[in-house]
C-alpha cells in the first residue's frame, strides 16, 4: 500500500521552494548525452526509403505508440548518422511544433534514429529515472515553464541541445522514490486508458447501430431497393432541402469575455469542439440567433465544414446554421442521419479561401423518412449510446485532473510517497 505524507521542511531555489533534502540540477549534469535530430542537409526528404533503419517522429512522441510511422533510411545512411541512434531508456523530447512533450523509448522497439523534431537524452541513471524525467517534463508546471519559456525565446520557437542542457529539475534524494512516483503516475494512466478503451467499445457500438438502425429500422422484414440501397419497404426517401428550413447564425453587436446571468453563450465552432472557452452576449440582441437543446446545429463555414451538434443553447456565431426540420421528422432522428452523412457534405465543400457547405449538395441530400414513431424508438437507442459515451468522458476528463493535481505535488515534494 502506497503511503503519503505532506512535507513541511522547504528551502528556496532557483526554481522555487522544493524539499531540503531535494536537489535542483540541471539536465546537463543529470545526463550522460543530449543530442538534437537531423538538420538541414543532414537528413533530406529524398533520402527516406520504404525499408530500412526507422526514423522516430513526434507522431511516436505523441501517441506514445513506437510501432507506428512509416519513415525509414538506407544502413549506409544510418552509419552516417549514428550519434542520432536511440536507445532503450533513452528520453525523447519534441523540440519543434509541439514543443515539451516526452516518452521513454522502450526495450522492444526497432532500431532507429530521431527525426529532425526530436531530441534524446541519455540520462545517468544512478541518478535520475527515465521515467521519472519524462513525467517531470509532461506534468510538472515549473519544468514545463522553463521549456515554454526557451522556446519562446527563440527565433523559430523551437530547441536546442544548449536549451535542453539549461532545463533545471527539482530531484528526490532516492531513485527509490523517484521509482513510487513512476508507479503511481503509471496506475493512474491504466486507469485512465481502460476509460478511452470502453470509450472506443462504445463509439464502434454506436457506429455499428447507424449503420443499422439507419438503413434497416427495427424489426423489419420486407425491403426494397431504391437509390439509396436497400431501406425497408415503408420508408420513404426525401431530398433534405424539402423537409427542413435553415438560419445562419449572426455576430451579435457586442461580445463579453465573462459571464453574468444576463447573457447567452456564442456559440461558435471552436467551442462547440471543445477547443475554446465560450464568449457571451446578450440574449436581447436584435442581431442574435437563438438555438435551444433540441435545436441542430451545423458548422457551416471552416475546415469542419458538414459537423453537427446538439443539445446546446445560446446564440449562434455567424460560421454556424440552425436546422429545423419540419413535423414529419424527429429533430434528433435528423441529427443522427447528418451525423452519418458529414463525410459527403465534407467531401462536397465548397469555396477558394474558406470552405463551406455546399448549398446544392445539402439541399438535393436523400434521407431516409420511416415513419415518425420509428424515427423516435431509433433516436432513443441511438441516444442511450452517446449518453453512455458522455458519461465516460466525464470520468476521463476526471481522472485526467486528479492525475494533474496529483502528479504536480508529487513531482515538487509538496506530497512526498515513503520510499
């Protein structure tokens, strides 16, 4: 069983209060080597093969997945370019683009060296864990600050062997404790991945019933063909242009950073993925188009043109439609059919500088029409699936702070684990 205590015995250092029986190093003095990727002429595009010795990318870094990636050199390019060879142990760093994130390299991956946006450091390990330096590198805020801060600092926003020699750490005494902080971090994340793979169980589950319920309904037994395949034989098929009406939505005159019980949610693309928070506006803006939950919202204008959402209420931004179906459809029946068609409205965009939706495509669409009981009893079933879903990304996006928080203290002493 893993014991916890809170520390009280601090001292000041560069990098801020850590344990006095902590060290502050830099990654120069806690490393045997630090080596950056190919540059320039060392590495040219021509020079990648099919087969051969691999080059490891961010993609690798990212997924933490070294199985993946098809880049590879010639031996005879590889001995040229040696020193850049990783090995089992060593730390791989992205000094370029997505800069700060890490993974150990693992003993059963093949031969190969670091691409241009990588570096490895080799690390002394009496001294400090692998494993170890990679959490303090991906969890830590005041190695991320230091990483953050070089980088910005630099002319292409990317680093260097010298930068990542200037890193400083904060460093248990024990390679023991250092070893119990890895063992959590690592529970913490099987926790967290057995929540995304029931979360992909339930999305193939869910793709698995479209394609079902929405071209067989439930419990039928005769069929027929038509131009959308084989549906059965009491359905109809409409042109979606005839049974629904749209409305683009609208900048409204004035947009709030804060929230106060006087204003809506803006609803744009960003926040409705996710990727932002949301901005506000007053609901009695002449200029707003009001959307409730039961509304469907399309992304209209952008590189994810054709997505559709649901559920939401506020205002809508000037990028995204409202869809209203008429009465012989189910609103959320509908959104689950423009949820299994977003590749073709996609595919369809139109437009030079910004893509958007085209008009014709939309409107002249075929959609199955069973009969409206029907659209409901499959919308209810479809339903239940993403209510599951939701459930666990909850869970994740849980697990994923407790690990945050947890992690922050235990990599800066403030909760120490007996080792």
């Amino acid at each position: 069983m893993v014991e916890f205590y809170r520390e009280t015995g601090f001292k000041e250092t560069e990098i801020g209060k850590v344990p006095k029986d902590w060290m502050v190093i830099t990654l120069e003095k806690a490393s045997l080597k630090i080596k950056t990727g190919p540059f320039g002429s060392q590495l040219k595009k021509s020079e990648l093969t099919e087969g051969g010795i691999k080059v490891y990318t961010q993609e690798n870094i990212l997924r933490h997945n070294f199985s993946s990636g098809n880049l590879y050199i010639s031996p005879e390019k590889f001995e040229k370019l040696k020193s850049m060879e990783v090995r089992p142990g060593d730390v791989l760093l992205t000094i370029r683009g997505s800069v700060g994130c890490s993974a150990v390299f693992p003993k059963n991956a093949e031969k190969g060296i670091i691409h241009t946006n990588l570096a490895y450091i080799r690390v002394k390990r009496e001294l400090l864990l692998p494993e170890f330096l990679s959490a303090l590198i991906n969890e830590c805020r005041i190695v991320k600050a230091q990483i953050i801060n070089i980088a910005s600092a630099t002319t292409l926003g990317a680093l260097y062997a010298k930068h990542i020699k200037q890193i400083k750490i904060p460093l248990p005494p024990s390679v023991n404790e250092q070893k119990r902080i890895v063992q959590i971090l690592y529970s913490m994340d099987e926790a967290i991945r057995a929540v995304e793979a029931s979360i992909d169980k339930y999305e193939r589950l869910k793709k698995g019933l479209m394609q079902e319920l929405l071209t067989k309904g439930i419990g039928h037994k005769e069929f027929k063909e038509t131009e959308m395949g084989r549906i059965p034989k009491d359905w109809d098929i409409v042109k979606l242009g005839r049974v629904v009406k749209y409305e683009k939505g609208k900048n409204p005159s004035r947009l709030f950073d804060r929230y106060n019980q006087n204003l809506i949610p803006y609803l744009t693309a960003e926040y409705l993925r996710g990727l932002s928070p949301p901005k506000w506006c007053s609901p009695e803006d002449p200029r707003v188009v009001r959307v409730n939950g039961k509304d469907i919202i399309m992304i209209w204008d952008g590189s994810y043109s054709g997505y559709v959402f649901t559920g939401f209420e506020g205002a809508l931004a000037s990028t995204m439609v409202k869809i209203i179906p008429n009465r012989e459809f189910d609103a959320l029946f509908l959104y689950y059919v423009l949820d299994k068609k977003f590749p073709v409205l996609h595919g369809t965009t139109v437009g030079t500088g910004i893509p958007h939706v085209n008009k014709m495509v939309f409107e002249n669409m075929l959609v199955p029409k069973p009969p409206l009981p029907e659209q409901q009893k499959i919308a209810k079933i479809l339903r239940m699936v993403d209510e599951v879903i939701e459930l666990k990304k909850k869970k994740r996006e849980k697990l994923e702070k407790t690990k945050k928080a947890i992690m922050n203290l235990l990599l800066t002493g403030k909760v120490r684990v007996r080792a």
